[in-house]
C-alpha cells in the first residue's frame, strides 16, 4: 500500500517568506508527527496529533512554527519569516496507536534551505 | 542529560563480525522501545520494535532491561548492506523520543 508522502521536496526560499510544507500519512494511521533533522544530527521532535485529541506542541522551537491536521488526515507545518537556521530536513511520520504499539512510519522528507 | 543516549560510534567492523548497540533511557515511564535504522541522507525505517521478553528477527536481537532502563541490539553476521545509523527510540503515551543514532560500518 501507500507509505506516507511529503510535498514538496525540496524547497528554497529567501530569508523572511512563509513556507507551508504538506503531509499524507498512511490511510487509517490515527497518529500524525513532524520531526526536523538538521545535517548529521539527531532528529528533533515537533509536534504530535493523536485522533481528535489537542496536538502536542511541546517541540515547537517558536511561535513562528505550527501545524494543523485537517480532517484527521493530511496535516501542513506552516514556518512563518523563515531563518537560516529553519534549515532542515523535515520529516512526518504516522503510526496507527492500538494499545502500547506506536510504529512509526516515515515519509522521505522535505529538504527546506532558506539562503 | 539526554532522554535518550546512545554511543555515537561509528563501529568499524568487518564483514560476519557481531556488533551489540547499547541505548540509555532516563523516564521510567516508557512505554514503548523500537531500533530504527536510517541510511545516509533517507529516511529513518523502523527495524524492530523491543519486547520485554527480548526479541529476534533473523540477524537482529533486541533486548530491553526495564529495571536497568536501557535496551541493546545484537547484529550477527554483519553485511556490507548493515552499515547505516542505528537509531533507538523510546515511546511514552505516543510522543517518541529518538536517540541521536550510532554509526556502523561494515568493511569487506
């Protein structure tokens, strides 16, 4: 079946825009997450939807970050006056929670370069 | 200190060689514990998930010691193809927490 897909790509963009990077999870998977890497580091969590409940946005690093998940299904991490240091690897993965079992499956990533 | 601590490495081994990874964990209340692997500039792909009674998957065994809170992975008989990121993750009520990978390369 489908695996988790992320659009776009890559993308570059001028110091100061607004991005809007877009996740498709596995159909069914009840759990969304966007995790950054940056070159050669660990990855750094984000946020995390769960159902219909109130996402964790515990990993933002500022306000200029957030995410939504619309119908419980596709989801879109907006980066707002981007930095040079919003550069990154971003990853969304799914997971279907059924009792203690969270696998995650990822998606392969935008690469966002802000020159 | 980090949630989740692994040995950064990198673990230069030969081919067939047996390699262990060990991983650290500090919250007590982890539910979940998983080894992914993550090959340069891809993706992580989950590996193997870790049961408590420990389990294997062909080359592969991983362990979990709940009351020492850490977990390891075994490789046996190395391939050229095992060289990667080994990266352990720790679930507590759905947010995981990624450790920041050990490197391992086969060499011929």
């Amino acid at each position: 079946g489908a695996g988790v897909s992320q659009s776009p790509s890559n993308k570059v963009t001028e110091k100061g825009k607004d991005v809007e990077l877009r996740c498709d999870p596995i159909s069914g998977h009840t759990a969304l997450y966007w995790y950054r890497q940056s070159l050669g580091q660990g990855l750094e969590f984000l946020i995390y939807f769960q159902g219909n409940s109130a996402p964790d946005k515990s990993g933002l690093p500022s306000d200029r970050f957030s995410a939504e998940r619309t119908g419980g299904s596709v989801s879109t991490l907006t980066i707002q006056r981007t930095q040079q240091e919003d550069s990154a690897v971003y990853l969304c993965a799914s997971s279907f929670d059924s009792g203690n079992s969270y696998e995650q499956y990822f998606g392969p990533g935008t690469r966002l370069t802000v020159t | 200190r980090k949630e989740v601590e692994q040995d950064p490495g990198p673990f230069n081994v030969p081919e067939g060689a047996t390699v262990a990874f060990n991983c650290t964990y500090s919250n007590s209340a982890s539910q979940s514990f998983f080894w992914y692997r993550q090959d340069c500039r891809k993706e992580p792909k989950l590996l193997m998930s870790v049961y408590s009674s420990g389990n294997e998957d062909g080359r592969f065994t991983a362990q979990l010691n709940r009351a020492s809170q850490y977990i390891s992975l075994l490789i046996r008989d190395s391939k050229l193809s095992d060289s990667a990121t080994y990266l352990c993750v720790v679930n507590n009520a759905g947010k995981s927490t990624f450790g920041d990978g050990t490197t391992l390369t086969v060499k011929p």
